[in-house]
C-alpha cells in the first residue's frame, strides 16, 4: 500500500510537471508578444477588472486551504470533515467560475476579444494614419482568453473530480489507511491555484 | 586534393569559399579517421574475438584512466571545431560597411532584386567582380532562403523582418542561386542567376538597368505610372489634377495643351517638351509654379523617360491633339543573358 | 555461423508454461480491454510496424518521383509538385510520430522494461492502456487528414507556410497533439515504474542499460512533449482565430514558432535514438558474452544526453534569423553532446575486445548501427560546425546525416531489437540464415541511397526539391536504386519473421545466453511474467563462469 | 500501520492557517504594490511575490516540504526547463540585430487590408 501510494505520487507530480510545461509555452509566448507590443498590452491591460482578479485570486487561495484541510482530516480518519471541506473547495470553485463569467460576458460586450473581433477602445494610443488599431490589442486579448480559458477549463475538471472524490468520500471509500485519490486531487488543485498565482500578476497587475 | 574537394563541393565563387571548405575538408578528414578506426575495431573485434566454444572473456568492468581520455580528448577536439568553425562564421556575421546594398524581395515564387538607385530586376542578378555586396532581404508571404552553393552563403528570408547576407564574389560568370526553405508548390522552381560581372559589363547593365521593362514593352504608359511612383514624380505631380502644396502641375489632361510660362510664352506640351523638363527644369517654369525641380539628368533611363511620355500622354488628350509621342519605343538592347521575367515583376 | 545458436542454445530450463500471456484470454475483446504491458507491447508494435510500412511506401514513392529530374516513369509524369510536397510531408509526419517516436519506448519498452525490472507490469497499467488508445485515436485522425485533404507543410509544420496553405493541417495538428498525450503517458509510467518496480536487490546500477536509456527517455518525453502540444494549440489556434502569435501577417514571429518546435523537436530526436542506443547497449554484452565495459559511463551518458537535448535546438536555426548571439551560444552547446554519444561508442567497442562474439542477426544489427550512427554522429560535426553549416544546412546533407541517425541508428537498432526479443515474445525462432540476408540487404541499400545523399548535398542539393538540375540526376537515381534494396531487405526481414509466426512454440527461455530477467521468464512470458518474485543475484551482464555474490 | 499514519499526517492545521494567512498577506501586498510605480521593478516585484505565493503553496498545501526528495526533484525539474525555454527565447529575441526595422511595423487591422501594408512597407523602408 505504500509503494502504491508513493508510485501514485512519482506520477501525480510527473503529471503536474507536463501540466506546468504546457502552460510554460503559454508563459514564454506571452512574454516574447509583450516584449513586441509593450505598449498596447499596457493599455490592454488596464481594461481588466483588478477587483475581481483579486477577489478570484482570494478565492481560490481559500478552495487551497480548505482543499489541505481535506487532505488532513481523511488523514485523520474524519469522513465527516473531509466531506465538508471538498465541498466548501467545490464552492470555492464554483464562486471563481461565476467571477470569470462575468469577467468573460464584460470583455464579450466591449469586444474586448482575439484580434479578429476586436474593435478599437478610444484609450488604444497604437494606432496608424488611418486609425486602425494595432494587431496587439487582439493579441493580448487572444492570450488573456488562452490562458485563463485553459485554467478556467482545468478548474472545471477539478469540480468534477472533487464531485467524484466526495461522493467516494461519503460512501466511506477513504480512510486513513487509503486516501490516496484524494491526497492526487489534492495535488491537482493545487496546482491549479499555483498557476492563477502567476496568472494574476501577469495579466491584471504587471505595468 | 583539390579532386576530392571539387568531387565533393561546388566550384568556389566568393571568397568565403575557401575557408569553409578548408573546414569542411579538415572535417572530412578528422571523421574519416575517425570512423576508419571506429569501422575497424568493430569489424576487426568482430572477427578476431569471434565465438569459440568454451572461451572465457575477461571481466573488464572499466577503466577510469582510458574512459577519462576518451572524454577529454573528444572534448578538447571539439572546442577546438567550434572555435573554427567560429571564425569562418564571424566574417559572414558582419558585411563590411563599403558593401554594395541590394533588396531582395522573395516572394512565391520568384526573386525580385532592387539596386540602390531603384532598378529592379527579378530571378537575375548583377554584381561586381571583388566588390563586397550585402543583401537586405524579407520575403512577402512565407519563408524563403537565399542560398548560393558557389558563394558558400545561405540565409533565411523572413517575412516583416529584414535579414542580410553577404559576400564578395571572386569568379566571373554565372552562379546558381537557389530557395533553401521550403515554401510551397514552386519551391524548387524559384531559381535565379547571380551573374558576376567585370566592371564594363556590370557598368553596361546598371545602364539599361536590368530586365524589368521589356515586361512594359507593350505597355509603355505602364511603365510610366511604375516610374512616376518609383522615382518620386508623384510627390509633386498629382494626376487627379488637383494641385500639390509647393509642388508642381497636375499631369492629368496636360498632353498637347498650349502652357502658359512664367515669362508670358506659350509652349506645347508635347515628347520635347517633357523631356527638357526632366532634364532641365529650370529652362521653362509655368506660370504661377516655382522653379524648385531638380533634374533627372543621369537618374532616369531612355526607356524609362519613354514610359514617363507615355504615361503623361494616357492621362488626357487635348482635344486640339499635338504630335503624338512615340507608342513604339526604341529601346537600348538587350543585356546578354537576360532572360523574360515573370510578369507580375513590381506591380504593387 | 548456423551451429553457433544449437551450440549454446540452451533448452528451456523449465517446461514451457501450457498457459502464456498470449493465449490467457481469448478473443478480440480480451486484447482491446488488456491492461497486460506485454499485450499493449505487442498491440503497439502492430501498430507502429503498420505505421512504419505506410511511411517506407511513401518514401519508396519519393525516391521513384525523384529517378530523374522530369518524374517520367514509363512515359508517364509519375507525381506532379503538390503530390510530391504531400508524398514526402505524410513520409515525414508518419515517420516521426506514429512510428519512430512511439517504435521503441512504446512497443518493445513496453514490453521487455518490467520483465526487465522484474515487475509483474508498468506503475500505472490502465494508463498504459490509455496511452495506446491515444494513439490510435492519433493515428486514425492523421489518416482521415490524409484521405479527406491533403496536408503540405512538411513534418515541421514551419510557419506562415502552415498558417496559410489549404488543406487539412488543423485536424493534422490535433492528430500529433494527441500522439503526443499518448507519448507523454508512456514517460511518466515509465519513469514511475523505474523508480518504484524495481525487482528486490536490484539498485538502480543494477539495472540493465536497456532500462537506463528508455529511463532518460521518458525524462524527455515528460518534459518536452507539453511544449509540442501548446506548440500545435497555438498554430491551430492562430489558423482558426488569427491570435498573432506565428503568423507575421497578424504581427507575429515565425522565428519565434521555430523556437517553439525545436524545443520539443529537439529533445524528440534523443527520444527516438536514446532507446536505439538503450537496445544496442543489450545486445553488444551479450552476443560479445563479456560485461558492459564502462557500464556507468554509459549509464550517466544516457542521462546527461537527455538533458543536454534541452539546451542545443536551436542549432536548427543558424540561418533561419534567430540573433547572432545565440548561434553562437547553441554552436558552443552542440558540441557537448559529441561528447557522451563519443563516449557511449567506445565503450561499446571496449565491451567487444576480448569478447566472444557470435553474429547471431541481432549482433549483426549491433555492428550495422556502430558503423552507420558513427557516420550519422561525425557528420553531425559538420553541421555542429558554424561556418559549415551556413552551406549544409537545408540540403541533402542534413537529410543524409538525419537518416544516418533516424534510420542507421535508431530503425536499424530497433529491428535488431526485435530479432533479439522476437524468441521472448512470440515463443518462436525465426530462419537464422534470412535473417541475416535482410539485415545485409538493409545495410547495403541504406548505404548506397543516403551516403550519396551526402554529396548531393555539399553539392547544393536543397532538400524538399521537386525539381533538380540535371547535374546531381545520376546521383539521385543511384540513391533511388538503393531505396529498392533497402525495400527488399525489409521485405525479407518482415516475411521471415512473420513466416515464423506458423510454427508451434520452439524458442528456449534464454536463446542467447542474456543476463538480464526478462530471459529468466519463459517464451513466451506467462501472463504475470514470472512464477515467484525474481530476485537480483548477480549484476547485468556477469558472464563470470562461477557465481560470485555481488 | 501507526508508523504509516505518522509519516503522513503533515503539517497540521496550524501550518495550514498560517500559510493561508501569509499568502492572503502576500495578495494584498502585490496588489497594493501595482498601485505605485516602481518602473521597470514593476514586473520584478510582483513576479517575486508571486514566487514566494507559489512556493508557499508548493511547500505547505503540496507537502513538498515533508516529501520525498524525488518528488521535489521532479517539481524542480519543469520549473528549470521551463526557465531554459524562457531563457534562450529572451536571448535571441533580445539580440537580435536586424538589417532594418529593429522593431517590425505594429501591424493594423480594420478596414486596410494587412498585405497591403506589409507590402507598402518595403518600398518605405527602402527611401530612408
């Protein structure tokens, strides 16, 4: 039982690393677009709504904690607790969801979109002769979409496999001799908060 | 050994040549060495050491002092390679500043060449015997590469930047310029001659200056609206008949028309006309201009100052008609080689 | 040479198991829902041999097409310029990522690697399972991309080129996008089951070389592969929704794709000959019936391979406008991998001095890729080599060196592979003498059709061209001569082994005297692999007559 | 099995609350810091504190602290290579040294077509 749950671990973080590279490519290709239109994501950036990144980033640090608090009570052999807490972690998702939908919905009204659909802010300075914007407007927009899109989607599995874990849960499939899917999911979800930590910073604050 | 480097290498044309093939032959002979004897140990041990029946092999699990030699030894070898191979490169890396400059416009799939002064040529190429020249180039839709295995260079050419490659070319005659990069249905099609010239014929083509027009022969009005936009005629003259700020006349609708002049004469506007106009501005102003025109005198060529006739004429016959300019041009003769470019040469 | 197998052939050390893993379960049922690593083992080296076939037809079309410079075969053009982009870009992507990348990992590591260990299976089986699913779901999609459109872009997939042609290049994106899932999978079991299965007593320098390189190789596959796959998202992202990321119409960096790719693509060429050096490793101790020579020096070669395959891509790009200053630096890095693949070559000829060597088919594989990658790695040298490189680069010489390495190296260690565990696997012995024949054949035709390549090349032959001149015409026809042969050869390799397939079980547990566990099981492996838990007594490749406790 | 459930139970409660604190602390930080200029410190800073954040959560809520050396090797390992992927893009894109137009034309969309400016480009570039 212990080789098995230290094998589950080995892939568990072998997993994350991918996990971690995938989003990377996003990283560097966001990094070197910044580096071309410095400008434009400046000013694209300031259309993001900072309380709600923050709101989000607070909400999601909180889903991590009680997520551990899991981990720790089917650890300590309370079914009881560990129910509790994966579903206040299942809410904690669901509010950050909610937050990104209306984030999403603002940026669909003010066509602030990839830059096929984009249409011009009176603030975009990048402009030509004729006014037309510059491409990188989209550009940022097409990366704030990627991005979070991709994290919004990796919030949605976890919502199932928490819903999963803690249905298992409430069966009484855990214990302290076996928590194993628990403790991966637990990895999951970390990890998940991890790259918002990046996220944040990098699209709501960075000038 | 100048057989096997020949066997083996294109002729040498630029004077990086001869470096890169000193390293490429030195390569040559190193791994040659190198896997004669990696071959023979192989084959030999194979059949020296071939199985017996009952023969015990040693038990050699290493030998660190052996192992240490084989590492360092290759890896001194190769610091020794890289720097090499490094000092050939530098020299490519930087074009010295006196370098000839010419534009390479790459698109699928054809090679669109520009001098200095704005003569255009496409899939030919002219350049001067011993005189460094430097190519600036980018590429309208996808990846190319300029690639001549005779001046031993090779560069991607990347649309919306600008790469560069040079050399000095050392051989007269023709070498084959060739795409490197993939780019599509036509990629191996999209061939050009670079033609190493001595300094009479390069100073003969740079006077008919390449190929471009005989696309125009036909069409010489044409031609002229590609000479009015290309040598600036268009930042003073409109054709809309509009009046350009501290410009010059309109040229819509000015053929054969009698010119009122700043000293109260009237003249035709006809070939002669236009064309002292060209060369000596100055000689007759039009009333009401001022005399800011500089001339063209040794900037345009006779077929291109045909074209600008021409041009000028398709904007607007006077009715009262004046001498006809010429619809068939007496051109220079063709450069020795020129072949017929593709006809969508400059058009943009 | 024929007696040398019955001399030392041993019988079957015990009777052979009336039930294998082959014939445990029955029916189609029982081999599409197995989570047995020796049934996807075998099930992924179907797949990748069908894979492989495909690939070698649409190369034998590319060498036809290319006989002489006007393509006329019997009076007829045989392909016109599209058909030969699309012939050689379905050679290249099939090549790559249905059969080199997957060939020896994923077929026969997944088969011999937790015999190896001494495991009853991989750490994660079901994922295993997955992994090949992915796979065919991979595969299945670059098919129907090849039926239903055509895709032109060569297996690199460069942009703009692959931004704006037509075709079915999305669906081909999502196709390798998902092969990489399935290869990604297969790293991380075996990474876990290398650190986690070991047999009891076996260290991790008690593990066969075999199990080292398929080891290193999994690193790279974790690591690389997610970047291939955000790599491709993003050029399918940028065909659908123009992002501005590669496409320098829209503001972006085609430069900027190419360092993107190569930072997966790179590292995938050590994920495809880590492996055939893995198997090379094997067979040279065993048919030269000494100990590995340097077995730690090989051990760590593997290892440091892996990483430095992270830090030199951008040696693919010394003319495709990256920064001065960086070919610089990726020139400098590139040599460092001349090192460990220098090292691993002399060991291995250190292990045949002295040997007792029999040239068994697999041996005669062994000997085939010592010469044929150590001309793959020197002339990697050249195009290492900065000045050089400006003129080789993009030409026939590049083709010639890859598939000196892809092919001399990495194919031909993987059939010899196969001949060495075909008796493992499939408990029968094929026709040593046809055997042989092939693996001559291959080693001949291969020769004849690439090592001209190399004088195309430095000719100024540039790869991926249609047309020619008709100056390098002899050339290419002496080369496509050599495609026949190789053809021929695979041909007899292929009907000898199947051919082998009709008789009745005949291969002892151990036909060449191996050291390591998977010839303690007997041929074929019964379905949990061994009887008890082996237990590690002596180090790989002790050939010491008496047993000495290690 | 007692040994078992000793070896796992990490941390505790306590150490979790205090975490949890320390990066709520850490939020308020970055964004209050996103206020106030510090000019090219900007990205510096917050990229900092969203390290400490990660690390934290990597320490503590992951149990890397408590784990298996392999396990922290693994974690460290993508972090790395994903710095060297970083890292050599940054090189290249910061050395380059164009012919011409260090800094590509920023290209516009809306009515104009963008092959007709990147085409019109060339010839401009050309005059200067």
């Amino acid at each position: 039982m212990e080789q098995q749950f230290d094998t589950s671990k080995i892939g568990m973080w072998l997993f994350l690393v991918t996990e971690v590279l995938l989003f990377g490519g996003l990283f560097v290709g966001f990094g070197m677009m910044q580096a071309r239109y410095p400008q434009e994501f400046l000013e694209a950036h300031e259309h993001l709504q900072r309380p709600l990144g923050a709101l989000n980033t607070v909400v999601l640090l909180i889903s991590s904690f009680t997520m551990v608090m899991g981990v720790l009570s089917a650890q300590r052999n309370d079914k009881k607790k560990l129910v509790m807490y994966l579903i206040l972690t299942i809410i904690c998702a669901c509010i950050f969801l909610c937050v990104k939908y209306f984030e999403y919905s603002h940026k669909f009204e003010e066509h602030l979109l990839p830059p096929r659909w984009y249409q011009a802010q009176p603030g975009d300075t990048v402009r030509d002769a004729a006014g037309n914007v510059s491409h990188g407007y989209g550009t940022f927009f097409a990366f704030y979409f990627m991005m979070t899109g991709l994290h919004g989607f990796h919030i949605l599995v976890g919502i199932f496999l928490l819903a999963w874990i803690a249905i298992r849960a409430h069966r009484g499939e855990f214990s302290s001799k076996y928590y194993t899917p628990v403790d991966l999911v637990g990895l999951y979800w970390h990890l998940v908060d991890l790259i918002w930590i990046y996220l944040f910073p990098l699209f709501y604050l960075i000038k | 050994m100048e057989w096997l480097r020949s066997l083996m290498l294109p002729p040498q044309g630029s004077q990086f040549a001869g470096e890169v093939d000193n390293v490429y032959m030195g390569l040559f002979w190193l791994c040659g060495i190198l896997f004669v004897g990696i071959a023979a140990a192989a084959i030999g041990f194979a059949w020296r050491y071939r199985y017996k029946p009952g023969r015990v092999t040693p038990h050699q699990t290493h030998n660190t002092t052996l192992e240490i030699v084989w590492t360092v030894i290759p890896l001194l070898l190769c610091v020794a390679i890289f720097f090499w191979g490094l000092n050939g490169w530098m020299k490519y890396a930087v074009a010295p500043g006196e370098a000839m400059e010419i534009q390479i416009t790459a698109k699928k799939w054809l090679w669109q060449f520009e001098y200095p002064d704005g003569t255009r040529t496409a899939n030919e190429i002219h350049v001067l015997v011993n005189k460094p020249v430097r190519f600036v180039m980018t590429s309208e839709d996808v990846l190319h590469d300029f690639f001549v295995p005779d001046m031993r260079v090779k560069h991607d050419i990347v649309p919306g930047r600008y790469t560069e490659v040079w050399f000095t070319p050392t051989v007269l005659g023709t070498h084959h310029v060739t795409c490197a990069e993939y780019c599509g249905k036509g990629h191996s099609d999209m061939q050009a001659k670079l033609v190493v010239d001595n300094e009479a014929d390069f100073q003969k083509f740079m006077e008919t200056g390449g190929t471009e027009w005989e696309d125009y022969k036909m069409k010489p009005a044409e031609w002229g609206r590609i000479q009015y936009e290309r040598k600036g005629c268009s930042t003073c003259h409109s054709i809309d008949g509009s009046r350009i700020a501290s410009g010059g006349p309109s040229w819509k609708g000015i053929w054969g028309k009698m010119e009122k002049l700043n000293d109260g004469k009237e003249v035709l506007v006809d070939a002669d006309y236009v064309r002292e106009s060209m060369m000596q501005p100055q000689a007759k102003i039009v009333a009401g201009f001022d005399p800011i025109m500089p001339t063209f005198q040794g900037l345009l060529r006779e077929h291109e100052i045909q074209g600008l006739i021409a041009f000028i004429k398709s904007l607007g016959n006077n009715p009262n008609g004046g001498p006809p300019a010429p619809t068939v041009l007496s051109l220079p003769p063709k450069p020795a080689g020129a072949s017929g470019a593709s006809g969508t040469t400059g058009t943009k | 040479m024929a007696n040398t197998l019955t001399s030392r052939g041993k019988i079957a050390d015990h009777p052979r198991p009336e039930v294998n893993y082959l014939n445990a379960s029955k029916g189609i049922w029982s081999w599409m829902t197995t989570v047995d690593h020796k049934r996807i083992g075998v099930m992924y080296l179907v797949g990748v041999l069908t894979a492989f076939l495909m690939g070698g037809i649409f190369a034998l079309f590319v060498r036809l097409s290319l006989l002489n410079p006007k393509h006329m075969l019997f009076g007829k053009v045989l392909m016109s310029a599209e058909t030969y982009n699309r012939v050689f870009t379905l050679h290249g992507v099939i090549m790559v990522f249905l059969f080199i990348i997957p060939s020896i990992p994923a077929a026969l590591g997944n088969f011999v690697l937790p015999l190896m260990l001494g495991a009853k299976d991989v750490a994660f089986p079901r994922l295993n399972l997955a992994s090949f699913y992915l796979w065919v779901i991979g595969a299945v999609m670059a098919i129907c991309g090849m039926i239903f459109g055509a895709i032109d872009t060569g297996w690199t997939f460069y942009t703009p080129y692959s931004t704006t042609t037509s075709g079915t290049v999305t669906l081909m994106v999502m196709a390798v996008f998902i092969l990489g899932f399935s290869s990604i999978f297969t790293g991380i079991n075996f990474v876990a089951t290398v650190h986690k299965l070991r047999a009891p007593g076996m260290g991790w320098f008690d593990m066969p070389l075999f199990v080292w390189g398929i080891y290193s190789t999994a690193i790279i596959q974790v690591l690389a592969t997610p970047v291939l796959g955000i790599t491709l998202c993003l050029l399918a992202l940028e065909r659908v929704f123009s992002i501005g990321i590669f496409d320098p119409k829209l503001g972006g960096d085609p430069v900027l794709f190419q360092h993107f790719f190569w930072f997966y693509s790179h590292p995938a060429v050590y994920i495809m000959i880590l492996p055939g050096m893995a198997i090379i490793s094997e067979l040279i101790p065993t048919f030269s019936r000494k100990t590995m020579f340097g077995y730690r020096a090989v051990a760590y070669s593997s290892v440091s391979l892996a990483l430095l395959s992270f830090i030199v891509w951008g040696h693919h790009m010394f003319v495709a406008g990256q920064s001065q200053l960086a070919t610089v630096i990726f020139s400098a890095l590139t040599f460092l991998v001349a090192i460990p693949s220098g090292v691993k070559m002399f060991n291995w000829l250190g292990t045949m001095y002295k040997g007792n060597i029999s040239l068994e088919t697999p041996m005669l594989y062994a000997i085939s890729f010592l010469l044929l990658f150590g001309i793959g790695g020197l002339t990697g040298i050249f195009l290492g080599t900065l000045s050089t490189d400006v003129h080789l680069t993009d030409t026939y010489f590049v083709v010639a060196h890859f598939h000196y390495v892809m092919m001399g190296g990495t194919v031909i260690a993987f059939i010899g592979g196969l001949h060495y565990w075909w008796p493992k696997m499939t408990g029968r012995m094929y026709t040593e003498k046809w055997a042989a024949l092939g693996c001559v054949l291959v080693f001949i035709g291969f020769n004849m059709t690439f090592l001209t390549q190399f004088f195309l090349g430095s000719k100024g032959m540039p790869r991926r061209y249609y047309n020619y001149l008709d100056q390098y015409q002899p050339l290419h026809a002496f080369s496509t001569y050599g495609s026949w042969v190789i053809g021929l050869g695979m041909m007899i390799t292929a009907i000898n082994l199947l051919a082998s397939l009709r008789k009745p079980y005949d291969a002892p547990d151990n036909p060449w005297g191996g050291t390591t566990l998977e010839w303690k099981t007997s041929s074929p492996p019964i379905e949990h692999n061994f009887e008890d838990q082996p237990v590690l007594e002596r180090a790989p490749y002790d050939y010491r007559p008496e047993p000495v406790a290690h | 099995m007692s040994t078992h459930e000793h070896t796992h139970e990490h941390g505790g409660s306590g150490v979790y609350v205090k975490t949890l604190l320390a990066l709520l602390i850490l939020t308020i930080l970055t964004v209050a810091a996103s206020y106030i200029d510090f000019g090219s410190g900007n990205v510096v800073i917050a990229l900092l504190i969203a390290s400490i954040k990660a690390s934290l959560v990597a320490l503590f809520f992951m149990h890397l602290r408590y784990e298996k050396a392999v396990n922290a090797v693994i974690a460290c390992s993508g972090f790395l290579f994903l710095g060297i992927f970083l890292m050599f893009c940054f090189i290249d894109f910061d050395t380059r040294d164009d012919a011409k137009a260090l800094d590509p034309q920023p290209v516009m969309y809306g009515p104009a077509k963008p092959a007709g400016a990147a085409a019109a480009s060339a010839p401009a570039a050309e005059a200067k």
